[in-house]
C-alpha cells in the first residue's frame, strides 16, 4: 500500500496539486517504477490526460459541497 501512496503523492505534485506553492520535478516513468507493471504502463499511458480530469474530478467534489 504505501508504494501506491507514495506514487499518489509525487504524482501529485508534478501535476501541480502540490500541497507546496510550486510543483515538484520529477519523471511520471520514475514515478510509476513503485507501480505493478499493467498499471504503470496505465499511468504512463494516460499521464497526458492527467491533470484536466484531476481538476474536473476535484471541482466536481467541491461544488457538491454547496
């Protein structure tokens, strides 16, 4: 568990929903490294995609709160 944490979290951060004024450097292929194989290549594969449907899910979850 704590390897898919720990992915979570610097995936985070280079998506630019760090919890730091500014994102962390990093390569999505070290990143996912910690990741079983099918779904590295998942990650890798749809990384481009990425922050829009973070923003979107996150936004999604903010005005549910209204």
């Amino acid at each position: 568990m704590l390897p898919v944490v720990y992915a979570g979290w610097r995936m985070a951060d280079l998506l630019g929903f760090s919890v730091r004024s500014q994102p962390t450097p990093g390569d999505i292929a070290e990143i996912a490294e910690v990741l079983p194989d099918k779904v590295r290549q998942r990650i890798i594969g749809e990384f481009d995609g990425l922050p829009n449907d973070v923003a979107f899910r996150i936004n999604a979850i903010e005005c549910s709160l209204m």
